[in-house]
C-alpha cells in the first residue's frame, strides 16, 4: 500500500510536467529528461497447464495436475515507461543515461492480485560516448546473444525464453569501439557483469541483497562480442559472434562446510539478414553450461547432490529464427513465423527435469499508426521430461499497444 501511494504521489506532483510533452525539463535546462513507454493490454488463452499463464515458457508435465488446466486471462503488467536523459558533455564525451521500469515485478499476495502490477526496473544505465567508442554502467542487456525475436505476446519477458533465447538484464560495465569502413563498421564490446546464479536463493521481502553461489565466487562475469554491419539498399545485415565465462561457489553443511566451484560459459552467434525489401531473417544459436544465469538449459544450470556435496553443470544447445514478412503494398501489415528450441544434455538431468523445450510461434501485426499496433500470435510449446511422458499446449494472444 505504501509503495503505491508513493507511485500516486510521483504522478500527481508530475502530471502537469508531463501531459502534452515529451521532453519534460525546461528549454535552458543542461539535463534534457524525456518520457517514453509503451500502454499494452493483452489477452491469453492456453490449452493446457503452463509455466507463467500470461507470458508462458514451458508446458507442465503430462502427469502434473496442471496439464488438463485451459485458462483465459487479461493482463496490462506487461506496460512500460522511462526516462532518457542528456547531460552536459563530459571532456569530450556525450554523457546520457536511461532510467526504464515495467510492471512485471513480483505479484502481490492475496485476492484480486490481477489489479495490482507491481514495478520492476528494466535499465538503469548510463553512458560516455566518444563517437566511435563507448563506456556504460548499470543495469542493461547483456552483451551475450543480444537479439530477441519481435513479440508483443512477450514483451516483458523476451520471446522463446527458455526455447532457445538465452538472454537477461544484469548491472554491469562495458566498453565499445568500432570502426567504420564505407557502409561497413567492425566493433568489439567487452564488460564485466554482476555473477547472479540462476539457482541463487532469494530473501522474499527483504531489501538484503543475498550472496548466492555467483557472488560467492569473488570475480564477475566476463563476456565479449565482435560484431560487423553493413548497409545495403537501406537495409542492414549484421552479424555477431559473443563469449560468456564465470564460475559459481556452492556451499554445503552447518557446521562443516564443503564448497565446490564450478565453470559457466557460452558462445553464441547472432545474425540479421534482409531477404529483398520485403523479407526478413534473425536469429541465434549457442551452446554452453550451466546457463540458467540466462533462462539457457530451459532455466536449469545445475544438478546439486547435497547429500555428497556435489554440483554437475548442465550442459545445453539452442537457438531460435525468425522470419519477418512486410508486403510493399501494405507496409501496416508484418506477418512473423518464430521456431526456437533448448536442448540440455540429457544424460546430465534428474528424473523429472526438462530435456527439451521447443516453441513455435506465429504472428500477424497490424500498426495503422506510428503510435498504434495490434496483435494477433499463436504458439505452440512442446516440453519434454526426462523419463517422463511429453506435453505440449497451444497458447493464443492478442495484444494492443499505444507507443509514446
């Protein structure tokens, strides 16, 4: 109730900043602060028992008494907004930041819980920019695998998660140069990212911020990426290839505590390539261990033996593509065809876990304005157990969006 109406209060002393404008700070002002977001209501069906009703992952197995569910909901928590900020140079840097949020956070308890989205932060970044190289800090992508297929189904959490799409948010710093050839440019960027484990403990309704087994091994994430793009025709082709590596500490007993580091890393390659004027294809592919850190291993990184105080990576393989369609002569209309597939090792997995996830998906996008579309996306989720029976499930969509 309190952070409510705190998020009351901020809107009532902003409203009258902030309606009829984007840029909201006074004309000789040296902060330039403007005001984007995305308005976006979404209604769902889902033939049988899934992982996340509004924006589902994957299918709950056959013999869970879940799997005969059907179910219909209407959600807006997928709506986001932000600031963009400019300040004064810095030397000979330009110096901004963005500041975005979505209401995607944690679902409060109790009834009627549907009407009560609560805020999550996105990105909280900012940036030195020198022209042909780059510095940032905070919370942004990661530099690994950074594409993500187009979805106003999952708009808060990235299409073909857990199918193929390894991806997420983590704080950060990185460094970016490139240099530019014709309608040519080769770049490299490099950083070092917050260790969050994927199994890493939570403090439910606490602002401590708990040490899991990423932290515990005192040295951040390090990825990379070499990235080229080339113009052609008012269209662009880009290319990417991107490293991950990390370890984890886990820590078992009370009294006598046994540790155990292990490795994590991926490579992966990511692709744009306009096919004509009219078609499109982008996608990625990878293949790594112990990648839940990125929803990689269809959100399983390790299986932890406590009784022998053991740890074994799980390893995985995925990738997903995407095909685009805009005809010349109804260029409102986008027509997207998604197939992305998770495959961990499944000689490393427990009875019961997950050995494929794999999501096709279909989606017809109408944008009749700059700040209006509509969408309608089927998909179809095939989850796999292991040592146990299969399930799939048709999930329908249809979004509106209003962009400012």
């Amino acid at each position: 109730m309190t952070r409510n109406m705190m998020l009351l209060g901020f809107a009532i002393l902003f409203a009258p900043v902030l309606v009829g404008a984007v840029e909201i700070t006074p004309a000789d002002s040296p902060i330039k602060l403007d005001l984007y977001g995305v308005l976006i209501a979404n209604t769902y069906w889902n033939s049988s028992g899934v992982f996340g009703s509004d924006v589902p992952l994957w299918t709950v197995a056959a013999t869970d008494p879940r799997a005969g569910d059907k179910e219909l909901g209407m959600i807006a928590r997928q709506s986001r907004f932000g600031f963009k900020v400019k300040g004064p140079d810095v030397g000979t840097a330009k110096l901004s930041g963005v500041f975005e949020m979505d209401l995607f956070g944690s679902m409060p308890n109790g009834g009627q819980k549907a009407s009560f989205a609560q805020v999550r932060v996105r990105l909280a970044n900012m940036k030195l920019d020198w022209g042909n190289a780059s510095f940032s800090a905070g919370q942004d992508w990661t530099i690994l695998a950074p594409l993500n297929p187009t979805s106003l189904a999952h708009f808060a959490v990235v299409g073909l998660a857990t199918s193929g799409n390894i991806w997420l948010r983590y704080p950060q710093v990185r460094f970016e140069a490139f240099a530019k050839r014709g309608e040519s440019k080769f770049g490299v960027t490099a950083g070092m990212v917050r260790p969050v484990a994927g199994s890493d403990p939570t403090e439910p309704g606490s602002f401590v911020d708990v040490s899991g087994a990423g932290e515990r091994s005192s040295m951040p994430f390090l990825q990379g990426r070499a990235f080229y793009t080339k113009t052609l025709s008012e269209k662009t082709i880009a290319v990417g290839v991107s490293m991950h590596y990390g370890k984890e500490s886990y820590k078992f007993g009370t009294t006598t505590i046994t540790r155990k580091k292990v490795d994590t890393w991926a490579v992966a390659a990511d692709f744009q390539i306009p096919l004509g004027k009219a078609v499109g294809i982008q996608g990625e592919i990878f293949t790594g261990t112990n990648l839940d850190s990125f929803q990689g291993g269809i959100n399983q990184g390790v299986s932890v033996n406590e009784s022998a105080a053991d740890v074994v990576t799980i390893d995985a393989t995925g990738g997903w593509v995407q095909l685009s369609v805009t005809p010349p002569q109804k260029k409102e209309l986008t027509f997207h065809l998604t197939y992305g597939t998770d495959r961990p090792d499944n000689e490393l997995l427990k009875a019961g876990q997950r050995s494929e996830n794999s999501t096709l998906m279909a989606g017809l996008f109408y944008k009749p304005a700059a700040s209006f579309q509509t969408a309608v996306e089927y998909a179809l989720i095939n989850t796999r157990y292991r040592l146990g029976k299969k399930n799939d499930a048709s999930v329908l969509n249809v979004a509106f969006a209003f962009t400012f």
